[in-house]
C-alpha cells in the first residue's frame, strides 16, 4: 500500500514537470496557411473600371460641351466705319477680266439675266471669219486609200470670239463617207480661224463650211 502511494506520487510529479516545461519552453509558432480562392469563369466578376487621368477627362469635356444660347439676342447691325474702307481705281477701270465680255457673259456663266454674246451669221460680220494660213486640213481616211473615192463634206458650226470651234454646234449638213465626216471634225478641233468682228468688236458667228477630199496622184 506503501509503495502504491510513492508510486502515484512520482507519476504525477513528472506529468506536472512535462506540462509545467511545455507551458515555460520556447513557442513554435506554425506557418499560417495560405488562402485559396476560386473563381469560376462563368459568372461575372463585379470590377469596377479604373478612372481615365485628368488630362483625357479634361480633354473630353472640352470635346462634347454644350452651347447655350444667349438669353438676349441682338437685332440691330453695328454700323460699318467707311472710313476704313479702301478702294482703288483700277477696280472701276471698265478692262474686265480674262474672258468676260460687256454683255455678262463671264467664262460661259450668265450674270444675272445678261444675254450671252450676240451670235450672227458669219457673212453678216463687217470683218468676216477666215482660217488661219500654214494649216493642215483634214487629212484623207487612211482606210480608203485602198480605192481612193473623192469626198465630201458640207458642215455647220459656230466659233468663238477667240476664232475656235464650239464643239456641241457641229452639225453635218450632208457627208459622202461618215470616214470623211470623222477627219473634218478631228480637223476642226485643231484649226484656229481669225474671229469675226463687228464695228472693231469681236463677235460670235455661224459658219457653214465644205471640205472636198480627194487622193493625190490619182
């Protein structure tokens, strides 16, 4: 009995030893586990988008203001200082501009309801519309010369105060070959005519014009 109570007491003393040396002894502190979260791709991720810097914030507000209409309009017109108004003679010289005429006819556009420049037949001119001499005609078709027929052609246009064809007013009075009617007009594009003119001025004038064709060495 003796030596069951030595006994309990030497086991208690040591357990209260080992728990009195765990509680004094140097703590171990654990690694703390690391946090894991999972996202799943299919559900929206609430974020929220970062603000644009100041400069483009500012930048957009300038680009999309909002204009405000004045509370009082004004409805009468300041008055005009003559005084700083400058004119010079030339512009009351009566000369013009390159290609207007007297009549109102400024590089083919009507001014206001002016007539364009008169147009009369060419032997009404007091100095009539002549070609030009050191000119070309037309030439003979290349594609007849096989059996070289005689041509001709009779034509109708208008020129201009500068002496050159009006190209919409050719018009074919009657022709030989539509070859023949070819040449003549091709020529008619190139050739310069002296214009004609009434009392010193130059005016516009309907001609009518026959072109003969024939091959030389026939």
């Amino acid at each position: 009995m003796r030596y069951a109570l030595i006994g309990s007491v030497a086991v208690h003393g040591v357990l209260i030893a080992l728990a009195t040396a765990r509680a004094t002894g140097p703590r171990v502190e654990r690694p703390e586990r690391e946090r894991l979260e999972v996202v799943r791709l299919d559900q929206p991720v609430d974020a929220k988008p970062a603000p644009p810097p100041v400069e483009l914030a500012a930048a957009a507000a300038l680009g999309f203001q909002i204009l405000v209409a004045p509370v009082e309009i004004p409805t009468t017109i300041p008055p005009v200082d003559v005084a700083l108004a400058s004119t010079d003679g030339a512009d009351f010289s009566g000369r013009g501009v390159a290609g207007g005429f007297a009549s109102g006819l400024l590089g083919g556009l009507l001014v206001g309801n002016v007539r364009p420049p008169e147009l009369i037949d060419d032997d009404e001119a007091e100095d009539r519309a002549y070609m030009l001499p050191g000119q070309m005609g037309p030439a003979y078709p290349e594609a007849l010369r096989s059996h070289a027929p005689d041509g001709t052609v009779m034509v109708r246009f208008v020129l201009d105060t500068t002496g050159r064809l009006e190209p919409p007013s050719l018009y074919v009075v009657r022709t030989s070959h539509p070859l023949f009617t070819d040449a003549v007009r091709h020529a008619l594009e190139r050739l310069r005519f002296s214009p004609a003119a009434v009392g010193g001025r130059k005016v516009r004038v309907r001609m009518e014009q026959r072109f003969e064709f024939h091959l030389a060495g026939r």
